[in-house]
C-alpha cells in the first residue's frame, strides 16, 4: 500500500478502532452498576451497557481482540509503509542501504508504537476512566453490534481461558464485585481508627452495626436467671411490686415451669384498683427464635412495635427461655452504653 493517503486514513481507521475497545474495556471495568441501573429506566444505551456488566468476561474477551487485531494491522499496514518511506530519505544523507534500513525500521516502529499507545490506549483509558458510565454508555450500542458477530469466537476463547484458570484452582467470575462487605467495612473502620482518621467512639458505633450482620438473638441472652413475672390471676398491686423490685416496666405473666403467654406494662395497671385483675391489659407476649439474625429480629420488633421479645433457648431446659428487649439490641449497636440484659 503505497499511498500516502490511504495509508494515513487506514491508520486514523486503525487507532480509533483501538481506541474504541480500549475505552468500552475500561469503561464497563470503572463504571458503578446502580447508577447504570437509574439510568437504564430511559436509555436503551444504558440497558445495553447493564447487558454487557452482566456478561464482562465476555466483553473484556471482545476487547481484548478488537485491540489485537488493531494492533496487528498497524504492524502490517503502517509499520511497513513507514518504514519504506524514511529509508529513502536515510540514503540521501549518504547512509548506506544496510544502515537507512535499520534506521527507517527502528523509527518507524517508535512512531507506530507512539500513536498505538498514546492515542489508541492511553488516552481513551484515561477518558473512560474519568467519565465511567458517561463513556460505557455512549459506546455500550457499537460494541453489543461486534459482539453479536464476533460472539462464537468470544465463547470460545473465553471457555478456553476458563478453562485454564479452573485448571489452576481458580474460578473465573463474570461480573465485577461491586460495594463493600462487612468484613471490608470492618477492616476499614479499624484502620481508620489506627491512623487517627476516625474517633474511637464512632468506631465503636459502626462496628456494632456490623455485628448487626453475624450475630445472632441467642447472642443477647445472658446466663439464666429469673424474670420479673407474676401468676396468671395477678392483680394491679402484684405487677406494681413486681415493676418496683425488678425496675423493669413490662412484667411476664406465666404459669410456673410454662413459657410466658403475656406481658403487662406497669402503665396499664395505675388506674386500676389494687386488687382488680390483670388479665383485661395482659397483651400477647412477643416471640423470637434463637438463630434469628440480630438485624431481622430488630425488623421484626420495630414493624410490630413490641420492644420486648421472649426466646426460647435451644438447650429445651425448664424455664428454658431468655427476654430480649429494644433496648438490648440498641445497646449492642452502641456498644459504649453498659448492657443490662434480662435473662
């Protein structure tokens, strides 16, 4: 190919080319998936770049040819004709031919090697990196059109790379992991606080948060004891003494060696007569199952609007069951407030 013109055009061809793949790589690589997601309501670009998320390994294997095959017509298109235009104009300076053609290969290896990767990668990766889901976007439609018609050969390099990995003990994933998991934040939290960038007291604070994730309600229960209940046919003067003994306001009503089947606030009993029964204000005791996590059982109590809960202990012993109150669970989110917790 030895005119200029056609040269010249084949490479702008050539390194936009390069540039488009670089840019969709490392576009779908930066961008965050939920502001894709807000977008994809209204853009059809956005859901074609949400299809592509779905699918990365397959993307980065389109990538990665589009940017290969680019890179080898550069070498066989303007590397050669570079190079057959310099080596002349070395033998007009007296260079012998053996010498001009060294000189005129090597420089315009440096040439083609400069445009490849300053306009053809670094740029566009910089661009696409500054402007994540902007640019995945814009180029989400044009590359789903290669993919569809490169998607045979994707797969099939794409299995083949699998397959190698797998080979080494590891499992290939398809999409990015996006966000931060509790382990993360936890180690995060604790580094801050290492180097002075967050207050002991707020790191506290977010690590009881965390713990909302791994613990369990069996983890509030304390060792057994006795809770502050009265007998089913309890008056108003016997739940008062109880609350007075106990300093808690809710008070269990249950038939000894049975699990409570009601509580009373000590509030619902001040209007009533000393001697008058109980039962008209007993309300149905709420109840939690050891292994619930702690995060759905503080759910579970905030919908319902109980703030106390009993739990039957997994150990099925006699009076085998521990109280859980709101104010457990929020102790244990802010674990610089001393705990009491009731058994």
């Amino acid at each position: 190919m030895s005119n200029p013109w056609v040269v010249v055009a084949a490479t702008v061809v050539i390194i936009a080319l390069s540039a488009f793949f670089v840019a969709v790589e490392f576009a779908l690589l930066a961008a965050k998936r939920h502001r894709l997601e807000d977008a994809a309501s209204t853009s059809r670009s956005a859901r074609a770049a949400l299809r592509s998320a779905s699918e990365l390994t397959l993307l980065l294997a389109g990538s990665q040819l589009g940017i290969t095959v680019c890179t080898l017509a550069l070498g066989a298109i303007t590397k050669p004709a570079v190079h057959h235009w310099l080596t002349p104009v070395f033998e007009t300076w007296g260079a012998p031919f053996w010498a001009a053609d060294v000189a005129g290969f090597v420089l315009a290896l440096i040439i083609v090697t400069f445009l490849h990767l300053v306009v053809g990668e670094m740029a566009p990766k910089s661009w696409a990196i500054a402007h994540p889901e902007a640019s995945a976007t814009m180029l989400a439609l044009p590359m789903r059109a290669f993919m569809v018609v490169t998607r045979p050969v994707l797969a099939a390099l794409n299995g083949a790379a699998n397959w190698c990995l797998r080979r080494i003990g590891v499992e290939p994933a398809d999409q990015v992991a996006s966000g931060q998991g509790p382990e993360d934040l936890r180690h995060l939290v604790e580094h801050s606080v290492s180097v002075g960038a967050l207050d002991v007291a707020y790191s506290d604070q977010l690590s009881g948060a965390l713990d909302l994730r791994r613990l369990t309600v069996e983890d509030l229960l304390a060792a057994p004891a006795t809770p502050a209940a009265v007998g089913p046919g309890a008056t108003a003067a016997d739940v008062q003494e109880a609350s007075r003994a106990s300093g808690h306001l809710r008070i269990l009503v249950q038939e000894p060696g049975r699990l409570p089947d009601g509580v009373v606030h000590v509030r619902d009993t001040l209007l009533l007569a000393d001697d008058a029964s109980v039962a008209d204000v007993t309300r149905p005791v709420f109840e939690l199952a050891a292994d619930l996590p702690l995060h759905s059982a503080l759910t579970s109590m905030r919908e319902t609007g109980n703030l106390l809960a009993i739990v039957a202990r997994p150990d099925g012993a006699a009076a085998g069951y521990g109280v859980v109150t709101l104010a457990d669970v929020l102790r244990k989110l802010l674990p610089r407030t001393t705990a009491t917790r009731v058994a």
